[in-house]
C-alpha cells in the first residue's frame, strides 16, 4: 500500500501526523509521505489518517 498527500488540498492541520507518525511527518506547513510503502503495522493507522483527513487530500492505493 502507498499513501499519497495532495499538495494543492492539504491544509496543513496535522491530523494524519497525528494519526499515523509512521507515515506522514509535516513538513513546513504541509504534510508529506516519509516513505514508499506504508508499513505492514501502520496500515489501520493510515486509514485513520485518511478518514480523519478533513479536505480528502490524503489516497491510499494497492
């Protein structure tokens, strides 16, 4: 599974940070992916942080 942010949408509120560190780190007033693959253990945490997301900016494929 790959976790994608779009840049355009996202608002910079940190929830997904929140939700799942393993995966998504703000950067500047953004959050980004800190890597490829969403780890195995962190799968249920970055749906969360998907679903809590508040403007969708957050795609989780494969």
């Amino acid at each position: 599974m790959v976790a994608k942010v779009i840049d355009e949408t996202c608002v910079g509120c940190g929830l997904c940070v929140d939700a799942c560190p393993e995966v998504f780190v703000m950067e500047g007033d953004k959050a980004i992916v800190k890597g490829d693959a969403i780890p195995a253990e962190a799968k249920e945490n970055a749906e969360k942080a998907k679903s809590d997301c508040p403007v969708e900016a957050i795609t989780i494929e494969g």
